[in-house]
C-alpha cells in the first residue's frame, strides 16, 4: 500500500496501555503483497 509510509504513526490501545503512538521506521510487504509487516518504534505519550 502506498499510503502507508515511515510518514505515518500508529496508535496502539491495548489492555495494558492507555494509549501510545508508535513511529513507523519500516514497512515490509510479504512476498505476494497481501500483508505489511510495520517496523515501529517509540511508545509515545498520547499527543
């Protein structure tokens, strides 16, 4: 996909955390392009 790019955050909410971004440093498509392996790295308060 190429919208999703190292410009990109992701924002994780799971049960043990309140909510944390995450950068994304890489994104590695699978070898039939079906699925996205993002490299993410952070832990960012939220905001």
């Amino acid at each position: 996909r190429a919208d999703i790019t190292t410009a990109n955050r992701i924002f994780y909410q799971g049960d043990s955390t309140n909510g944390q971004f995450f950068n994304i440093v890489a994104v590695i498509p699978d070898p039939k392009h079906t699925r996205l392996e993002l490299l993410c790295k952070g832990g960012l308060p939220n905001g």
